[in-house]
C-alpha cells in the first residue's frame, strides 16, 4: 500500500475518552481511529499503522497526526520560517526546533500505542486521555488539564466532561 496523499488525507472529526496504563498505553476511540488507520495504513496490509505524537505548539497538550501531514507542518514551518527573516537575513531557528518535535509510534489494530514519555509528562497525562479531532490532526489532554484551561471552546469542554461522566471518571 502507498502513503496517503495530502488531499486524500481523512479528516479527523469526533472525541472520546481512554485510560492510560502505567507504560503510557492508550487507545485511540473509534471515533477517529478509523480516519486515522485510513491515512495511515501499514505498508503490509495489516490492521495498525503509525501516529506521530508532538507537543501542542500553545497549549498544555499533545496533537497527534498521521504521517502524511508531516509535509503540509514542514511547509508551513518552512513559510513561517522564512517570514522571520530580519533585516540581517538571518531567520529564527527556533520556529522549527519549537514545532518540528513529533515522535513516531506504531499503533496496533485496536487502536492501542504508547505514548512518548517526555510528551506525555509535558501535557500532564496521567490515568486518562481525552482525544478531540480538529480535522488535520487530534489533540489529546489530560481532561481535568482541558477543563481548567481558559479560552478553549465550550463545546470541547463539554464533550470532556461528558465522556469523563460516561466512563464514571470524578473531575
């Protein structure tokens, strides 16, 4: 099987909640691993394929992308890149060295990875993963992290707390 192109690419829509073992393991919910098995396949035809995990540029979580939108970041890290060219014609290496963290995961058919350390211990995630599409990628928090964050979308905090009700889990 080939890579999925960028204008192939699913989008990420949905949300959903999952426990995070002792190891850092999660499913992703059905709700996006779908999309994500779709734009990610493992070149043997098998059930799985990879994720990439990377700290949110803003915001005290991770995002979490297939493959294939590894070229639209690079891109657009590579115009940002540009744009902060000075007077001098030096431009700021931090941009890509702030962005360009994403680690490679492989996840199996279920859904289930494991999700980097130092990522992971940087969003706060601990028992439970909170996972919300926003169509290029998924971010995912620690929902009690994601209810206490100020400026983030009624909606999204909503759909926290009710999949945290759902699965019994106290915020």
């Amino acid at each position: 099987m080939c890579e999925v192109g960028v204008s192939e690419r699913g989008l990420y829509q949905g949300s959903g909640i999952g426990l995070v073992d002792d190891k850092g393991r999660v499913a992703i919910p059905n709700a996006l691993r779908s999309t994500l098995a779709q734009n990610a396949p493992r070149p043997d035809g098998k059930d799985g394929g990879t994720i990439i995990i990377a700290v949110h540029e803003t915001e005290r979580c991770l995002i979490a992308y297939d493959p294939g939108y590894v070229a639209v970041l690079k891109k657009e890290l590579d115009a940002r890149t540009e744009m902060s060219r000075g007077p001098d014609g030096r431009i700021d290496y931090n941009i890509k060295r702030d962005l360009a963290n994403g680690e490679a995961v492989p996840f199996d058919g279920s859904g289930r990875f494991i999700m980097p350390g130092f990522p992971r211990f940087h969003a706060g995630i601990t028992a439970h993963a909170f996972f919300w599409g926003t169509f290029d990628y998924i971010e995912i928090w620690d929902p009690k992290t994601l209810v206490e964050t100020p400026g983030l979308p009624a909606k999204m905090i909503s759909a926290a707390r009710f999949h945290c009700h759902e699965k019994g889990i106290a915020l």
